[in-house]
C-alpha cells in the first residue's frame, strides 16, 4: 500500500507530505484547488512523461517521492531481483527528479533505473483509475483481461503461450525451409561446384594459423642456416677464409722471425689463434648440421596451401578457415536437403501440425473456462451495477470463436441494454458517460483483488451522481477498501463520509503567489468540510446535523 508521498516544487506545490492509511482515503477540495496536480505529480512516479515547466522554482529541482509497503509481495519481489532492482522486504522507495534543464531522473530505492523499469514496478503498486480510464471498458483488449481474470486463466495462459510460440517457431521453419529449397533448386549447379572446391581444399579450422606458424618457422630455420654457412665459409672455407689468410700471416712472420725478440712470441700466439678459429669453425658446423631445415618443396607447398584457402575466403567474403569450413557443411547440408526435400518438408508440415495441435487443445481449455467465467461475470456485473442507478441494466458478454492467435480463439465482446426495450449493443454506443463510469466502477471493484494491486486511486469516479447512488457507490468503495487501500478524489459528500482519513486539498495566497496545501482533518474538521459540501456553508446547522447522521452511517 501507499504509506506516504512527498512533492517539492511542482507547479503549485512547495512542499507537502501526505501520510496515507489502510483502508479507504478521501480527498476533497474546491475545483481548482490543485488535486490533479497531486494526481499529476504520482503520475510522474509510474513513469509518466516529465515536463520542466512544471517546476515552480527555476533554481532548484522538483522532487516526487512515495513510500510503499511491499510486505508479502511476491510478485514485485520476483520481478526486482530479475531486473537487479535493489530489494528491501518491507518498503520500497519511488523516486522521481526533475531538474530546472528538464533532465528528469528515476529512481528505486535510491538506485537509478529506467523509466520502463518504473513503469512496470509502478503497475504492480498502484492503479490510478481517471475518468479518460473509463474507455478501457470498450476495448476487446481489456474486456478479454477481465474476463480471465475471473476465469482464473493466469498459468493456463502462461502456458499457452508457450505452446504458441512453439507454433510460431515451427512456421517460421517450413516457410524458410521451403523458400531455401526453392532458392537452391534454382543454384543447385552451382552449389554443387562451390562445394567440390570446399571438398578438394577440405579446409579445417585453425588449420591457416597452423600453416603461417609454421612457413614462419621454416623462413626462420632458413635464414639462420644461411648465416651459419656465411659464418663457418668466412672462417675456413676457401683461400680468403680468416684461416686461410692466417696460414699466409703465419708464413710470412716465419720469414722475418729474426726480426722479432723472444718475448714477442710471435709464431706461438698466431699458432693459438689458429687452433681457436679452428674450434669456431668446428662449432658453427655442428650448429649447421643440427639446425632442421625445410627443403624449398616443402615452403613451396606451405605457400600454395596458405594461398588456397585465403583464396577461397576471399570468394566466400570470410574472414577465418573455421568461417569456411562452416560454409562447407552448409553447403553440404543444403544439398542434402535439396535432394530430400520431399521428407524434409513433410517432417516441418508434420511439427507444425503438432505443434498447432498442442497450441488449439491449450486455446479450447482456455476458451472452456472463458465460456463459464463470461456468464458468471455478466450476472454479477449486473448485480453489482444495477443498484448505482441502473435498475434495467442487462449484460450479455460473448465469448465467439476466432483463429488462433496470441490469445486464444477468443473474441470477447461486453454488450449492455439500459432500458427495457433496448437490445444489448457494445458499450461505446450505449452508455452515457456517467453510467460508463458507475459500470467501470463495478468491475474494478469486482476485479480488483484478481489482480492484486495493494491500491487503487479513484479520481471523481462518481462524477455525474447523486442522492441514492453516490451513498452507494460509496459503500462500493468502502467495501473494496477491506480487501485493498483505496485512495478516492471526490465532489460528494456520500462518498466522503465512507472514508477512514478525509484529507482536504486547498489553495492559499501570499503577496506574490498562490500555494497548494493539504491537510488531514480531525473528526471535527470532516463535518464542516461535509456540511460545505452539502450546502456550501460549514456551519450551517442542519447541513452539519446531515454531515454527522453521514460519518456514523454503516
């Protein structure tokens, strides 16, 4: 239920808490005195559309917030923590902002979230019924809602839904599948010729980095094997090898010894120098001989793989060798088909037979129970509205037989007759507004509790009523309330009288500027703002004397 709602900055609006309780709420207030801003205002809190100029004060922001008791409500708990709403089990917090620039912000216990988001906890806290509701009672749409709402069609629709989506699925397939069959009977030749290349190159995935790991490792092995051999040619192979041209340094020193002394130890040091080429060379020969080489057939064939099969990527407009393989088994699959396609086709028409079957058996159950639920609903929508001033009112709900669909095989129509000669005919075209708004009134309080919203809001519901039938729907309301917190904006004193807290909306005026005020009234309050209802005077004696005899009705 609503605990509580504060508004800040909102058109006419400084700043008010409102403190609601169980049971049934009234507000009143002369016509302009701003109780459709307070509607406007919870309108922004289940996602209504935010417009900056609302904001009465330019330099600071507009702020709506209302508490709610979530206690034992599963469905929203189940709902927030899919949505990774933050989840308190016991209130939940909506928040609306809007700044002065007309950025509007949303929030849930303090945690930002989308307006949708709003939107869809918002319909599962509070149901404000305005006059421009009463329409819905015309559309097929919420007829059907209503109708298996009393049904009790909640998991069997669940389920049909389901089973049609499982239709939906298998049409989808036939049609596609027997468009594809079409297409490729049509470009058989050349599937063919494009899967004899995939078969002949027989491309595998991962296999093209493989291929490119490997040339690099072969151009690497290469390339060092070509220094090793420059490498051991430079030291020993050849006349102008180092080894060569040391043998010559080594004769040449040999005939000028005499020129050297005996510390110069010419011959011995060039002797070691030789003998540590020598080692060199040897080493860089081993290394030559252990170094694994790749002949020039085997790059060559690397190369030409590599080159296939970026070849046929590039045919396929693919950007890797899995994509390609992927493609040959498609290929290959869409072949298959095509030389199948007599079974291929009628296993698909079979699946969607199967699955229309299963989908009708759930529609006809469904359908049963809409067939019992219309008949009871129309005996007691007629019950329940007759007494608001409609004693000839007759209600025909029919419940006639469609194509499958989303829902159902249903068409529900509601027909009503106000006057005795009157065949029953759709609403739009029967009903005046006001008796619009009494049968609307009915229904919700017949339905209300099926589709367990904690509270409803009604905003002048008994427009256009008066003596006998304003006391009861009234007493409509009361009794609703035991079931549900009901909020209810009213004219009449009838209806005012049934309420548990009877708030007062007004307006007054400073120097500069007119304010919108609220206030919760005592028990002495309540009579005089009764007995201004009834006579437009508070204090006149008889219209107080009438106010009391009203508060302490049953």
């Amino acid at each position: 239920m609503l605990e509580s709602l504060h508004i800040s900055n909102y058109a006419l609006i400084d700043s008010i808490d409102i403190e609601f309780n169980k049971g049934l709420n009234i507000i009143t207030g002369e016509t302009g005195a701003g109780k459709s801003i307070i509607l406007g205002a919870l309108g922004l809190l289940l996602g209504g559309r935010a417009d900056s100029r609302t904001i009465a004060r330019s330099d600071s922001k507009s702020v709506i917030e209302a508490k709610f008791n979530v206690a034992c409500n599963t469905t929203l708990s189940t709902y927030c923590r899919e949505n990774d709403i933050e989840w308190d089990e016991e209130q939940m917090i909506l928040r609306r902002e809007l700044s002065p620039s007309g950025r509007s912000r949303a929030f849930i216990n303090d945690s930002p979230v989308t307006l949708t988001a709003m939107q869809q906890v918002g319909r599962m806290l509070i149901d404000i019924h305005s006059q421009h509701q009463n329409q819905l009672l015309s559309e097929p749409q919420f007829q059907l809602r209503i109708i298996d709402a009393i049904a009790g069609n909640g998991e069997r629709l669940e389920t049909y839904a389901g089973l049609y989506a499982d239709l939906k699925s298998a049409m989808r397939r036939f049609k596609s599948t027997k468009s594809a069959l079409v297409r490729d009977r049509d470009n058989a030749e050349f599937m063919e010729f494009q899967l004899q290349q995939l078969d002949e190159l027989d491309p595998k995935a991962g296999e093209l980095q493989e291929l490119e790991t490997e040339l690099e490792t072969m151009s690497s092995q290469t390339e060092l094997r070509a220094y090793l051999t420059e490498a051991s040619e430079t030291i020993s192979e050849g006349h102008t090898s180092i080894l060569s041209q040391l043998r010559k340094l080594q004769d040449t020193c040999a005939e000028i010894e005499n020129l050297f002394s005996d510390d110069d130890r010419i011959n011995e040091r060039l002797e070691a120098v030789g003998i540590e080429l020598n080692d060199i060379a040897e080493t860089i020969t081993d290394l030559n001989s252990e170094t694994a080489t790749a002949s020039q057939e085997d790059i060559d064939f690397v190369e030409k793989r590599i080159d296939r099969i970026r070849t046929l990527m590039r045919k396929h407009s693919v950007d890797s060798d899995a994509e390609l393989a992927a493609i040959r088994e498609n290929l290959r699959s869409r072949l298959d088909a095509l030389a199948d396609s007599k079974n291929v086709l009628t296993e698909l028409e079979h699946e969607v037979r199967s699955a229309h079957k299963r989908a009708l058996e759930a529609a006809r159950e469904i359908s049963t129970h809409r067939q019992q639920a219309a008949e009871k609903f129309a005996a007691t929508l007629t019950e329940t509205a007759m007494p608001l001033g409609m004693k000839n009112l007759r209600c025909v709900i029919d419940v006639a037989k469609s194509d499958l669909g989303p829902d159902g095989i249903d068409n529900v129509e509601f027909r009503f007759a106000f006057n005795k000669s009157q065949e029953p005919i759709p609403i739009s075209g029967a009903a005046s507004g006001g008796e619009i708004s009494r049968l609307m009134l009915s229904v919700k309080s017949i339905v209300a509790s099926l589709f367990e919203l904690p509270t409803i809001i009604f905003d002048e519901v008994d427009t256009g009523v008066s003596g006998d039938v304003a006391s009861r729907m009234g007493r409509m309301m009361s009794q609703m309330s035991d079931n549900m917190q009901v909020i209810t904006i009213t004219h009449l004193p009838q209806v005012a009288s049934r309420g548990s807290s009877h708030f007062k909306v007004y307006k007054e005026d400073d120097e500069t500027s007119t304010h919108t005020n609220i206030i919760r009234l005592t028990p002495e309050q309540r009579i005089g703002e009764l007995a201004l209802m009834l006579s437009g005077d508070p204090n006149n004696a008889a219209a107080r004397a009438t106010a009391t005899t009203l508060l302490t009705q049953k």
